[in-house]
C-alpha cells in the first residue's frame, strides 16, 4: 500500500489507478495557453496560483472573504507591543517541506513554536516533565504505530472502519491512559477521539515528527505567506468579496458571482471548503456522489479565545497546558514576541466550543481563571483584553478544518479528489499526508497547478 505522504505524490501525477480530468482536455486547442479561475484565496488558492504565475498561465482568484488567507487568520491583539496571535492555521512542522521552502524563497522567518506541556487532571497540576503515560502504553502505542505502516489495503480499510478511540480500547488503552488520550489527541482532531477514522489518525501519529509537527510559526503572522504570494503574482489578480454563484462548464468555463460578476475560462480550480462548494450551482449539476460526499465531510468545532495578560505568569515561553477544565487547551500565543505583556489561547474543541464561544467575554474571563487557577491561582487581575474566534460558526467553512469520520478516508476521499469536468479540486481536507495542516493546502493547489496543461 502507497503511504500516506507518497499517496498525495503519486496523486499529483496522476498515477494511482485514478482518473484525474483526462476528458477535461479534449477540447482544448493544443498550443494555446489556458486560463483559470481559481476559487479561494487561501493557501491552496495562492500556491496554485504561484504555479500558474510561474508558468505564465493566466488566471484570477475569486475570494469571497474581504481578505486573503482563508482558515489562515493572524490577528494583532496589542498594536503598541506588535503582538501577533493565531486565530487560525497555526502549526508549521519540521516535516512540512513546501512551507519551509517557500519561507525561504520569500525570506521569512520561522520562530521556534515547540511547546513543552503541563497538565491539569482532577484538580491537580502536574509540572512538564512531572506527567505522562504508563510504560506499558508508550510501549503499545509504539507498536500500534509499527503496526499501520505495514497494514495491507485490506487491513487499511478495515481500520478506517472504526474509530480511534475503540481503535485504542481495543489495543489495551484504558484508565488514566485513556482519559490522558481523549484529552491529549482530541486537539489534533477537533472533535471527540470516538468521531475520528482509526485508519486516520494513527496515520497522522505515525507520518509524523515527535512533536507531532508543532514546531515552527512565521514570525509577524502566517498571513505573511499569504501576503508574499500576492506580491509575486500581482495584487490585481485577487478579486476580494466575489462570492461565486454560479459555474458553467461546457467547452468553457463561466463563473458568476453574487454580485452578477462574470469571468470567463478554461479550468477551475477550487479550493474552498466543502461546506461553500455545495452551495454553488453548478451547471451541470455534480455528481450525485459527490455532492453526498460534500454533505457528510464535517470541519472541526474549535473556538480559539486568546486572553492577552499584563505580564507573562506562566514564565516559561515553552509553555503549553492540557486540561480536563472546560477551556480543554492553553498556549502561550506569543512565544518569543518581545514584551512583558503576553498571550495565552484557550482552544476548545468539540461539545466544548460552541458553548464556550456563545458566552459573553466576562464568563469567559471566568471560566480560564477557574480552569487555570490549579497551576496559578487568581490571575483574572492581569487579564487586559480577549479576542474569540469560533470556527465552527464560519460562514464560509462551519469549522477549521476537516475531520474524517468513520469509514470516510476511504469512504468519501477519493470522491472528493476527483475532478469534475473542466474542475480540479484542492485544499487541506483533500491532502493525503498533510490533512488538516496549511502545508496541505499548499500541496494539494500545487497539485492541482500540475494538471493544467
């Protein structure tokens, strides 16, 4: 069985027994340049772009936000301290090689973003190092890892088959063990560990770096990405709040958007989530697969509350905190950022987020001081300001990235990757190493760039 990294590869040259838009070709005049229409600004819709730019393929993005960057939302919270949170796509690994490499190629800088986590379990707070899983269990779920890189196709979709959290029953995880992993592994997802495909997530644990690739950030915002490819293909080919409404294919391609804009083509490529992509009228319609497809994908509920303090209490920069409290997630936000003043996120997830993100801001003080206070006592005196952000009240994706459910990576994925007649599609959710992460937005709208001729 292909691996997950080699899976997106292969994908991008078309192997893999799959159809990739062969047909979307047979009327096109061999010699003459095509134009596109990409749909979303974010990082796949950029970085396809990019390709296109480098090519001198014409194209023009149609983004229905009022800015660039998509799920990928820096937010300065103290203009007078230049201090820059994440409300968005926040983790850059060590293995995410198309971002560091365009970092390079635009001369960012990526900060050191390694956290070393504490914990807070009934009440009591365990410094880092202080805490963790029992020998028996690091050494189980070593081998489990073991375990998925020889699973056979078969054995593959038979794991997509359940989800993780009976994945790890079944395996002997139990206990404090279980509950720490609930905890723990449900931030990676977004939701309860029983809502995600087995085959799924040991995936993401065993394709990835120790600190599963939590490593890096770029310093002033990961909108700086963002920033940078707009310079290079030309701020005029961004056409900010145009909505698309409808799309035509035929022997062409015609989008309109809500605002009764036109625009004229050969391809699409769209990357937007599939919570938008439904909700156009497409003409012809999509397959009727596909949109049940785009119906049963969910995005992660995460609300993402930042509180800035007058001073940095948690005094290690490193620091991060897992919780049983119902603010579930703690970060310093602002590591490395020089001030006294710092951030920490309260990133909730599942159940917890929308109830948190329907609070006013003074329960919310209330509910991070109480969830806080094992490890610090009273520090509501040094909170300043807030800053929510509930992703699952998006109006553009209901959530900040997807999560494949039982049965779905098998099940609906490769439905979902594949094209539509003169339409390719890209984005997180359709990356096969890197689901869920900005590098694989940029992976699948690179790929998505490959398969214009």
């Amino acid at each position: 069985m292909l691996s997950r990294r080699k899976f997106i590869r292969n994908v991008a040259l078309g192997g893999g027994g799959l159809l990739l838009g062969a047909e979307a070709f047979g009327n096109f005049v061999i010699g003459k340049k095509p134009k596109v229409i990409i749909i979303g600004a974010g990082f796949a819709g950029l970085t396809a772009a990019y390709k296109l730019h480098q090519r001198k393929i014409d194209f023009v993005i149609l983004e229905a936000r009022n800015r660039i960057g998509g799920r990928v939302f820096s937010h300065t919270i103290d203009a007078d301290e230049k201090l820059v949170v994440e409300l968005g796509g926040e983790w850059v690994g060590n293995s995410h090689k198309r971002m560091i490499e365009l970092c390079d190629e635009f001369k960012l800088t990526l900060f050191d973003n390694y956290m070393n986590s504490r914990l807070i379990y009934k009440g009591e707070y365990f410094d880092k190092g202080k805490w963790g899983f029992s020998a028996a269990w690091e050494k189980k779920f070593e081998q489990m890892k073991a375990d998925y890189r020889k699973l056979s196709d078969a054995g593959a979709k038979k794991l997509d088959k359940i989800d993780f959290w009976r994945h790890l029953v079944n395996n002997g995880c139990d206990g404090k063990d279980l509950e720490l992993k609930e905890l723990l592994d449900s931030t990676d997802f977004g939701e309860s560990l029983r809502h995600v495909s087995a085959y799924a997530a040991i995936a993401e644990y065993a394709d990835s770096d120790n600190t599963n690739e939590m490593d890096k950030k770029i310093k002033g915002g990961n909108d700086r990405l963002a920033y940078a490819l707009k310079d290079a293909i030309g701020e005029d080919k961004i056409k900010l709040q145009h909505k698309v409404q409808k799309i035509e294919q035929g022997a062409k391609v015609k989008v309109t958007c809500t605002g009764g804009q036109v625009f004229d083509g050969d391809f699409i490529i769209c990357t937007i989530p599939t919570f938008s992509a439904k909700k156009i009228n497409w003409i012809p319609a999509l397959p009727a697969d596909t949109q049940l497809a785009m119906n049963e994908l969910q995005y992660a509920r995460i609300n993402k509350n930042a509180s800035l303090y007058s001073e940095r209490f948690w005094k290690d920069e490193s620091f991060d905190l897992v919780t049983d409290m119902p603010g579930h997630y703690f970060y310093h936000a602002t590591k490395d950022q020089p001030s006294k003043k710092g951030v920490l996120i309260s990133y909730a997830i599942g159940d917890k987020a929308p109830v948190v993100a329907t609070q006013t801001d003074t329960w919310r003080a209330d509910m991070i001081n109480m969830s806080l206070k094992p490890a610090f006592g009273d520090t509501k005196q040094l909170l300043v300001k807030q800053e929510d952000y509930y992703w699952g009240a998006d109006e553009y994706s209901k959530g900040a990235y997807a999560m494949y459910g039982v049965g779905q990576w098998f099940g609906i994925r490769p439905i979902l990757l594949r094209p539509f007649l003169r339409t390719h599609f890209a984005g997180e959710h359709l990356s096969d190493a890197w689901q869920g992460f900005m590098e694989g937005a940029i992976e699948t709208g690179e790929a998505a760039a490959a398969l214009i001729k």
